[in-house]
C-alpha cells in the first residue's frame, strides 16, 4: 500500500480531479460530493459496481481497469488507501508533476471550511455517524456528510448539504484522521487495532488523544470504554460530555431492550428520553446515546434528537439481510475485530431466537490476524453455533509466511465447531448443508466476504426440501 504523505501542504486548487478506486464506498462518497460543488471527476477501478453506475449518471467519467492513459487531462490524484505503489494512473501522476492526495487529504480540503462533526473510534463509528446525520436531516439542517457505509434510508454514503454543518466518519486506520478541522469529536471507543501502523497501543492511544484535543467546540467519549477514559484524562480545557451504561456519564444510557427491536431509555440534564431503534444489538443503543450526546451537546432539542436517530435504518454490510431459503436467512456484516464480531453475534442472537447462527469469517489483514487468532476463535465458539473459516483477505498487505485462516481454525477448542475451507464453494456448500429451518447464515469481514452470498443462498436453494 501506499504510505499517505499527511505533512504536504494542500493545494490552493485542485483543478480537475481522478479518483482511482473510485468504486469503493469511501472513495464514491467523496468524488459524488466533488461532483455536487461543480468539480470534473474521472475515475477507474477494477470492476463495475453500483457506484460506478451511479457516479457516471451524476457525470463522471469511469474506466473498468487501471491504466496510465486513464489519467487523462487531470490536475490531481486521489487515491485509496489499499492503493499499491506500482499502480500505473498512480506511477503517471507521479511523472507528470500532478499533486497526488490520499482520499482523506482530498476529503479534509474539501471540508475544512465548515463547522465539523467527526466521528471516530475502532467500532460503531459508521453506524454512529449514520444516526446523526438522520436526526440533523429530521430536523431540517441539510448538514453535508461522508460516511463509511451507505445509509438505508438515503440510499447513498454522501452528500453536499447547504447546512453549516459538515458530518464525516474519521478513519484513524492510518492517522489520517488527524488531518481535520474538527469542530465537535465523537470517540466511540479506543480498543488498540491497526497496530500494524502505529507499532503499539501506546501510540494508537496518543493519536486519538491529537485528534480530540484538535476539536475546537467538545468531545463527546464513551465513559464505558477504557481507552476513551484514557484520551479524555490526557485532555486540557476541551469541553468534554461522555456517554454510556456508566451512572456517573453525561448522558446515562439504562434500561436497554435486547429482545427484538433494541430499546433504551437516556437521562440527560436530569429529564429521561426513551426510545426504541430500527437496527438490532445492545452495541445500538450505545451507538445511539454516544449520537444523542453529540446532538444535545450541540444544543439541539433532545427529544427530536432522539427521535431522530430512532428513525436510523442502518446502513450496507451492517447486519444486512440479502435473502431467505428454506427459512434459513443470510446476513453480512462488516465486522473484523473481536470485538466487533462479538457485537455483531449478539446482535444476531436478539434476532434468531430459538435458531442457530452459522458464522463465516474471512480474516481481513495478515497482521490482525497473526496477532488476534485466539480472539477471533474464543469470539466464535462463544457466540456462534458453528464457524466456517475463510482464508486471509490481505487487502493492502503483503502475506506473512504461516499465516493463514487456519490459524483461526485452530485455536478453536472444540473442532467439530469449525471448518477452515479456503474454496468459497466448498464454504458456501458446507454452511449451507448445516443450516436448518430458523437458521441465520452470516458473513463477516470487511474484505469482499460479501460476494460468498449468492453462493450460500445458491446452495441453500439446491438443498432439496425435506
């Protein structure tokens, strides 16, 4: 992958721009906002999705493949972060003298001119952002937005607003989220990851720590979570509201519903709220009070604040159902931490009721996995009935010698709860030969897991009907 160089100054203008990996969910945000302020936009990526469709009905121009020729006439380059050094529309700009900007350097210029909300955190930091966005646009702020996932009930992952506000998901994967003028800082939680950046906890810490002492306005952290604690007790004259089950919390969260639809209720400033959420999971209604804390925080109205964030329908690859065959209902989710896994399976577990959950997990990154095997396997075998183990979705990794989805596979304790099937077919085939009547099927990871889908509702629909 392509290292981001954070320290160059941004240009005065960016001219005509070209995105390469245009298709993905981040990078199409972004390029359909520049398209909104009146920006031309080219593009490339590997294959056609419903983002490159979309982009090019909006008038950008997108070519299937990469190719120097494809940089064209542009005066920048924007790149993702899974971005390899020998792309050849990258190796182009880079001989032509052209500025070539990381997606979030491209981003921070476009946005560093409004009053920013920037959402942060190793989990729930899509779905968080997708919640207040809903509630500012029920409560007719028009703000614009860049978030990690489409928004079910938007139908896109960005948009220009002509609102103040700007709301964006900061990626703190490569500290890029360092980069913005941040008005108001949500941290849903610290739990150490991407340590194969930043080389230890300590320093994934720290940079949380830059990021929230950047923001001018407050900090919103969860009081649950202990590495928030730990940013917020290393801040000076930052106004600080936290959130969480914790009684001493700003905003106190109690009383949670797993049992179907999540409900909860929240107390703030002495007056309780209580609200019922379209998207499952204890993890939810967290997501939510940390969301309300952000609103109120800002000054808006705490009852339609919460009514707002009810109105959250969740986003894509976010305990998504893609079909039911035989009764059996297959989901995807984006989970690729433990502790995201053990969300999203609880999650689950509200819905299935007396069924069983049949897990299938793609490790995403040759380093997470080396590190976090055993977290993985213990997460599994606690929370899901049976796990089927994909190989390593290495995204902008090289390989590790030994590392494969085996070494999930095999810190299991009990075996016959596991496979490890690097075939997708074989994968699809055996979940689908365990699953019965009442069963959720579900896919985990934030590499391409998603395509097994049609796959395992294929070979559900070839199992014949007892």
């Amino acid at each position: 992958m392509i290292t981001p160089d954070l320290s160059q100054p941004l240009p005065a203008e960016l001219g005509a721009l070209h995105f390469v990996g245009i298709g993905g969910s981040g990078m199409s945000g972004i390029a359909r906002l520049f398209l909104a302020s009146g920006y031309t936009v080219t593009g490339s990526d590997r294959s056609e999705n419903h983002n490159t469709e979309a982009l090019r009905e909006l008038g950008a121009t997108i070519a299937i493949g990469h190719d120097a020729a494809n940089l064209g006439a542009a005066d920048t380059l924007v790149y993702t972060g899974a971005l390899w050094p020998d792309n050849p529309e990258y190796l182009a700009a880079v001989a032509k003298g052209i500025p070539v900007l990381h997606r979030s350097q491209a981003l921070a210029w476009l946005i560093n001119r409004r009053r920013l909300v920037a959402v942060a955190g190793a989990h729930g930091k899509t779905t968080s952002t997708g919640m207040i966005i809903t509630a500012l646009l029920a409560m007719n702020q028009e703000p614009s937005f860049v978030n990690g996932g489409v928004i079910e009930t938007l139908g896109v992952s960005a948009a220009h607003g002509d609102g103040e506000l700007f709301v964006v998901e900061a990626d703190e994967s490569d500290g890029t989220f360092l980069l913005y003028q941040t008005a108001v800082a949500l941290i849903t939680n610290v739990d150490a990851d991407h340590l194969d950046h930043y080389g230890s906890r300590a320093a994934f810490t720290a940079a949380f720590v830059e990021f929230a002492q950047k923001s001018s306005e407050l900090v919103v952290a969860s009081s649950d979570d202990p590495g928030a604690l730990e940013v917020t007790g290393a801040l000076t004259g930052k106004r600080i509201l936290t959130f969480g089950e914790d009684a001493g919390a700003d905003v106190h969260v109690f009383d949670i519903v797993t049992d179907g639809p999540v409900a909860f209720t929240v107390s703030w400033l002495g007056s309780e709220y209580s609200a019922q959420l379209r998207v499952p999971g204890r993890h939810n209604a967290l997501n939510a009070a940390g969301a309300f804390a952000v609103l109120v925080g800002m000054g808006f109205d705490p009852a339609a604040s919460l009514a707002g964030i009810a109105g959250f329908g969740g986003t894509e690859r976010r305990f998504e159902l893609h079909g039911t065959v035989r009764g059996v209902s297959v989901y995807d989710d984006y989970a690729h931490h433990p502790t995201e896994v053990a969300a999203a399976l609880a999650a689950a577990r509200t819905v299935v009721g007396s069924g069983r959950i049949i897990a299938v997990h793609q490790p995403h990154l040759y380093s997470r996995t080396q590190l976090m095997a055993g977290d993985f396997a213990r997460t599994y075998e606690e929370l899901a009935d049976h796990t089927v183990v994909l190989d390593v979705y290495g995204a902008r990794e090289d390989p590790i010698p030994g590392v494969t989805g085996a070494l999930v596979s095999d810190r299991f304790r009990d075996p016959s709860r596991v496979d490890y099937l690097p075939d997708w077919q074989e994968a699809a085939d055996r979940a689908a030969s365990i699953a019965r009547d009442g069963d959720i099927i579900m896919t985990l990871s934030c590499g391409d897991v998603y395509r097994i889908v049609p796959q395992v509702l294929a070979s559900l629909s070839a199992i014949p009907a007892e």
